[in-house]
C-alpha cells in the first residue's frame, strides 16, 4: 500500500504524507513509514478455536495452541501446590526449589546443604574466592551465575540499556 499524500493548506506549499488510519501527517516520509509500522494494526487471518487468540499464520496458531493449551490430564501434578508440569523431570526441579526436596547436596568446605547445583557451585566459588562469571558489556565478575544473570539484565554498559536496538 503506498503512502496517501495530500498537501496540508495550513503550511507554506509543501508535500505531507498523511496516514489513512489515524489521520497523522508528516513531511517526511521516513517518518511517515516508520508511524505507519505502528499505526496500521497486522492483519490477523488465524484465531485460536479456544481462546480467540489471534495470528498472522497458521503456524503461529499451532505453537500458541501446544504452549497455551496443554490437555491438562497429560501433565504431571505436584502433590504440594497443585501446579503442574509437562515432564517428571520439571516436577522433580520445582520439588526441589519451591519445596525443598532431597537436600542431598552439600558443601565439602562447610558442610552447608544445598537443595540444587547451581547454588552449591556458587557457594563454593565464594569459599574459593572464585568468580568465573564475567559480564559480557562491562567485565564485572560474579561467583554465582544467578548474580551475573541478574546484572547483564540491568548492566548499564548493555547495547539493550544503551537503545542501540540490541536484544
């Protein structure tokens, strides 16, 4: 669709591109396709036979359906809480972090129990006065990888903090 142009009788005799949508104009149009990206909405031609979700392709519909729309008596539930889960494997990872099930783990320096690796190794590492988790924008280390994640989210040196259009 090409951009409709008019000329605004209100300004000195030049070019506007106006949207058909929402009745913005512009003299430029670089900025005219860039309002028109946001204006215009997609057009949807898929729906979601259970829950109107709406899409661009059938495909989208298919994955939305296997993610959103689990047939409940295939999943696994926890007997604390109720919540449920697609594999016995992701059962037994939220047993141990949400209801702290077979600490089995435990420090070899202080003998502290631990309910998963990731923490006994970040434990470790801070006996050791290890930090062999390095931000990538900044060079800041960390002993534990949950730390690091959590800064490079927020790191003010990030291409994403920045606005450089980085994901």
């Amino acid at each position: 669709m090409s951009p409709e142009v008019t000329e605004d009788r209100t300004a000195p005799a030049r070019v506007m591109y106006g949207c058909i949508t929402c009745l913005m104009k512009s003299p430029s149009p670089i900025a005219y396709q860039a309002h028109k990206r946001y204006c215009e909405q997609p057009c949807f031609t898929c729906c979601c036979s259970v829950c109107n979700y709406k899409a661009e392709s059938p495909e989208t519909i298919t994955i939305h359906i296997s993610l959103v729309h689990v047939d409940v008596s295939q999943l696994i539930a926890c007997t604390e809480c109720g919540s449920h889960f697609k594999t016995q494997t992701g059962l037994k990872k939220h047993m141990e972090v949400k209801h702290r099930t077979n600490p089995t783990l435990k420090c070899p320096i202080c003998g502290k129990v631990m309910y998963n690796k990731i923490n006994l190794d970040g434990h470790v590492n801070k006996h050791k006065g290890l930090k062999p988790h390095v931000c990538l924008y900044c060079g800041k280390t960390f002993s534990y990888k949950q730390s690091l994640c959590a800064h490079e989210k927020l790191c003010t040196k990030s291409p994403r903090i920045l606005g450089s259009g980085a994901s």
